[in-house]
C-alpha cells in the first residue's frame, strides 16, 4: 500500500496582531495622539506554538470558541497571513474563507467565475468547459448575467463553493463556509466535499457545527485561546470540547 503523503505541516506557528487602543492618558496625550493619527497600540497572540500534521485524503475539522484562533489558523496555511515557525503544503490551496475568494463585486456572475478561476489557475478554455458545471451546482442559472453585489449572503456561498470545487483543489480550506444558505444546499455541499476527499483531497474545515464535524470529519483538531489542545478522534474531541475540560 503506498504511503500517503503529507499534505499540510504545520511546525511550531505563532501568530500576534498588533491592535489599537485606549489606555488613560493626559488631555496633551490625547491631542498628541489625535493630531499625530499615532495611536497607543498592544500585541495580541492569536496563535501559540501550533503544531500538526494532515495526510492527503483526510478531513479535519477545526473546533474552539470564537477568538480561539480556528480562522487565523486557516489564514496562515492559506498564505494570507505571515507568522513564526514553518507550514509547509503540498498541493494547489483553495481556501473559502467566509465568502471570500476574490470575487468582483461590480462584475457579472459569469465574469467572476472566469475571473475566479484563472485566479485558481484554470485556463479560459477550462474555464469554459466547466462553466455549466459551476452555474448549474449554483443553482442561479437565472443570475449569470447579474453583478454580484447584488448577491444576498446565501447565493454569494453557493457560487464561491461551486467555484472553488471546480478548480481542482488538493488542499482545501473551509471556514464557517455552510454557516450560510439553505439545508438541501450544504447537503449536497457536504456529498461533494466527501467525493474530493475519497479522490484524496484534503480537506480543512473551522466551523460551530459540531454535528457536522463529528458526522463527516476524519479527525478534530480543538483550540483554545490560540492554542491546539487536542487532536484527536472527533467524538472524543467534541466531548472535551463540550465538557470544557481543557479549561
């Protein structure tokens, strides 16, 4: 049987964020720092010493209260964001963070899945043999010619996920991505994304549906307060979690 091969790495990551605010200050300070535009500023570690390994082929879930740094987590391996220690991936990274995967919002349906897709790498040509692909896994066959700012939140999920699964994804990253459109559509999200994975896709998925996760992923990766607790069978994951244990 041929090893599978490790598709993300993630070594000894460290995140801080600088942030603005207010601390008591003297009238003079205060107009100082209002003229100057210079404001007071702290660090915040968002991400301490996280370390882990993630095979082609699994779906790992990503669970913790909000502010435990799931999404900072997915934003570094994405390359969005830059941190201390190392992540290596092997393989083309997708990621759908919130909606977000550099759609136009003053441009067509039609031409942000050309423009989305070149993006991820695909040509114009297989664009275009994919192009009914996308819009009829969208369900907005009527919308192609609407610009997108005009989306409601539900149909701006629909498109970005049928892009995103249309471009030949090895490592795909997810975050809070079924949070948003109706039942019958995140089921049929939820098939395709098993069919990537037994196709050996890796898929990383931070999200509150904890049903979700324990019913589809492979392992359970638990933050809290920027670190990792435990990785680890999602059952048992998600009863740590519940129980508050780690705290």
């Amino acid at each position: 049987m041929n090893q599978k091969i490790e598709r993300v790495i993630v070594e000894d990551v460290s995140k801080k964020f600088q942030i603005g605010f207010k601390k008591n200050q003297s009238v003079l300070a205060c107009l100082t720092s209002l003229v100057s535009g210079i404001e007071p500023r702290r660090s915040i570690q968002v991400l301490k010493g996280v370390s882990f390994k993630i095979r082609e082929g699994e779906m790992v879930g990503i669970i913790g209260e909000n502010g435990s740094g799931k999404s900072t987590l997915l934003r570094a391996i994405a390359g969005i964001y830059n941190f201390k220690g190392k992540i290596i991936t092997r393989g083309k990274i997708i990621s759908l963070i919130g909606l977000d995967i550099g759609m136009q919002s003053r441009l067509t349906m039609k031409d942000n899945i050309y423009f989305c897709c070149t993006l991820f790498g695909l040509s114009i040509k297989e664009v275009s043999q994919r192009f009914n692909s996308i819009v009829e896994f969208s369900e907005l066959r009527e919308f192609v010619n609407t610009k997108v700012y005009q989306f409601s939140s539900g149909m701006l999920q629909r498109l970005a996920f049928s892009i995103a699964i249309h471009c030949n994804p090895e490592i795909l990253l997810l975050d809070e991505v079924f949070e948003v459109g109706d039942e019958k559509f995140r089921e049929k999200s939820t098939k395709k994304i098993k069919g990537l994975v037994k196709r050996g896709v890796t898929v990383l998925l931070a999200s509150h549906n904890l049903k979700l996760i324990e019913d589809h992923c492979d392992q359970v990766i638990l933050m809290e307060r920027g670190s990792l607790v435990k990785i680890g069978n999602p059952r048992e994951i998600i009863n740590i979690y519940l129980k508050k244990e780690f705290k």
